[in-house]
C-alpha cells in the first residue's frame, strides 16, 4: 500500500485547496469481500467516539481539526492516520454490517472508498465528480483493487456504484445476475448498507442470499 499512500500525498500537494489530510490505507488482504463505499466522512464527534479510550492519541483529540489539517500534514502522520482507520473498522458502527455479512458468508473482508477525501456533504462530491482531482483519486482506486483482487465486491453507495460501473468497464452477466469485473469477478452496484438511507430488510436479505449463491460458483 506504501506506492498507493505516496500517490495520495502527491496529489494533495497538487491541490492547494484540499484543507483536510486524506484518508491512507494500511496493507489490506487479498482475496476478501470488498465493501466500497464513496468516501470517508469528517466527523469529530465520531473521531472522538473511536478515539476515547486511546490513551496515545490524547494530544490528537485535544485538536483534531489542526491534526487532520493538510496544512500540518508530515509523512509521519500516515502511519497514526493508518491505525486510526484500523480502530474505526473495529469500532465504528458504520462497519458492523460488513462484519456481519462476511460472517455468514464465512469470509474475510476489506473496505475502501471510491474517494480518499474526508467529506460529509455527498452533494458537494457529486458536483465536483469530473474534475480532474477526483478523477485521479478515482483511478488510484482501481489501482488499488487491482492490488488486492478481492474475490467479491458490493459497491455499497449509489452515486459510487454509477461511477465504478464505468470506470471498472463492468458488464451484466444474466447467468450470475449481477456484473462482473474485467477479471470475471462479481460485482455488486447497492445502497448503502448502514445509517438512515440503508436498504430495507427485504433487500438486505435478497442481498445476502445473492451473495451466498454468487459465492458458492466461485
């Protein structure tokens, strides 16, 4: 992941706009159930949640905009950015579903964003999607899939899966019912899986014995 961080960094300093740090990845597993969803929000209310009971990161809670302001950023910051995303999956209840979906499908997972902006305001992405800045975030996304060749993946936000629908060249597939990759692994477009816009139990059920299926052909 260390290339895909330096990518990241170097296109921050091509955009002297971008006030907050990017989200960065640790080493993630090959071959999992991948989640994709648009991009990690900014949220100190959630930052704080995640970061209470971290004694080490003490100093970050008693100013965390400065800390995730990229006018501060040093490279050092990307290794403590990193275990901070480590403890959001484990303790966000964000990331609960997915848990919860690789379960029952008895399979590792990972989770990524389209985007490595820190944003709240998905209206905002929406308007901004075919300038170039986020047009290169997006290509180092694929880069970065094409990395760690997950075996299933569930886009799980509608805006993020119109644009992977393209930018992964996907194509229908009616025998599986559902798209696949380039490299013939299924692909699955969907709302989102948590919070107040989540699908509704019905389709979450259909969701998950679709993926069951679709995995039992792997």
């Amino acid at each position: 992941m260390n290339l895909i961080n330096e990518k990241i960094v170097k296109l921050w300093e091509t955009d002297l706009n971008q006030k907050r740090s990017p989200n960065f990845y640790p080493n993630l597993k090959k071959n999992a159930l991948l989640f994709i969803g648009l991009n990690p929000s900014f949220s100190e209310k959630g930052l704080k949640q995640i970061l209470k009971d971290e004694q080490q990161y003490s100093q970050i809670l008693a100013n965390i905009d400065t800390y995730f302001n990229f006018n501060t950023f040093e490279e050092s910051k990307i290794e403590v950015f990193k275990s901070i995303g480590l403890l959001a999956k484990a303790k966000y209840p964000y990331f609960k579903k997915f848990a919860d979906i690789s379960m029952e499908l008895n399979m590792e997972w990972e989770h990524i964003d389209l985007l490595f902006e820190r944003e709240t305001n998905q209206k905002l992405i929406e308007k901004k999607i075919n300038d170039a800045f986020y047009q290169e975030q997006i290509k180092l996304s694929v880069e970065l899939i094409g990395i760690i060749e997950p075996k299933i993946i569930v886009i799980e936000n509608a805006f993020a899966s119109k644009v992977l629908k393209k930018s992964l060249e996907l194509e229908w597939n009616n025998k599986l019912g559902t798209y696949l990759s380039k490299t013939k692994k299924p692909v699955f477009l969907s709302g989102m899986l948590t919070g107040q816009r989540a699908l509704d139990n019905g389709s979450y059920e259909r969701l998950l014995w679709h993926l069951k299926s679709i995995k039992n052909t792997l």
